[in-house]
C-alpha cells in the first residue's frame, strides 16, 4: 500500500461521509484537500480525532472529527428532509456540492491550528489568515467548483452580508446549530 493510498484511508477512516458523494471526481478531489491539510503539520489520527472543534471557547469536549461529521450529517438530514416535503423542484440543492463544502469548511483550521506543549493553539499562521480563506485556497489548488468554495468561504463571520447559494445557507445553519449547542 503506498503513502498515498493510507492517507486516503485515513481520510475515510476519520469521515465516512465522504462516500455520500456520488461524483467519484468531486470526492477525490475533497479527500486530497483533507490529506493536503494534514500534511501540513503532520497531523496524526490520534490528534485529530482529539483536538477540539474551536478554540473561541473554554472546555469544548466535542473533538473536530466529530464536529465536522456531525454537521456534515444535518445537511444530508435537512437535504432529505426538504425533498421529502417540498420535493426537489422547490428546493433546488446540489447534494453532492452540500457535502463537499460541509467537509471542507472547517478542513482550513488544520493550517491554523498547531499543538505547543500538548495543546492547540492558534498558530501564527492561523492568527494572520482564517481557515475559510485557507479552506477555500486548498479547494482551489484542487480543482473543486466554485460552488464548494463558496460554502467554504461564506460559512462564518468571513460570510456575513454575502448572499448564499442554497448549499451554503443550509451548511451555515447546521454549522452554528453544532457551534452554539456544543460551545
């Protein structure tokens, strides 16, 4: 097995949900952001799935790996609950394009964050650029739609007065249902 190939498998192994987009490009393309990301410190499975989710609060238990998943699971909710009642004509969502983009909004706090002395911090790097400007330069450099870019980049504060695409809209509620629940 090469390097390659066991970074990917770390990827599925950390967020299964990768396997709920159907376009086997578009999902390439988020599993070689993610192990571009964490390649860049050198993440390993144990911290990842140990680190927490945001460091604007004190005390938060609820890990980054878990966050991520669980907010990328309410919009697969919310999806499938918005075509059950509305249909897919009235609320118009690109599936595959919601869970790219809730996968890879927070995949920028692996540049941002830095473990000194046993704990994350922000990093100088994370104190100068934001992980929805890094997130969105990762998803760049691999050749993912603009569509996923933007519910990277208007995801959070970055987002505020931009109008969102439906996938963005539907990601930014769950991210703050998660966020304000669990901060």
């Amino acid at each position: 097995m090469t390097n390659n190939n066991s970074k990917s498998d770390l990827v599925l192994r950390l967020l299964p949900e990768v396997t709920e987009i159907s376009d086997a490009d578009l999902r390439e393309k988020v599993v070689a952001c993610w192990e571009e990301a964490i390649d860049f410190r050198g993440w390993s499975e144990e911290l990842l799935r140990n680190i927490p989710f945001t460091l604007l609060a004190d005390n938060v238990t609820i890990t980054f790996i878990d966050h991520v998943r669980a907010v990328c699971r309410m919009c697969i909710a919310c999806d499938d609950v918005l075509n059950d009642i509305h249909g897919k004509n009235k609320t118009p969502v690109n599936r595959n394009y919601l869970i790219a983009g809730a996968l890879l909004a927070d995949v920028g706090k692996l540049l941002e964050f830095e473990i000194i002395d046993g704990k994350p911090v922000k990093s100088d790097y994370g104190k100068h650029i934001r992980h929805p400007f890094s997130g969105v330069g990762l998803a760049f450099k691999h050749g993912l739609p603009s569509e996923v870019m933007h519910v990277i980049a208007t995801h959070s504060k970055e987002g505020a007065g931009e109008k969102r695409l439906p996938e963005s809209i539907i990601f930014h509620h769950a991210d703050f249902i998660d966020f304000e629940l669990v901060k």
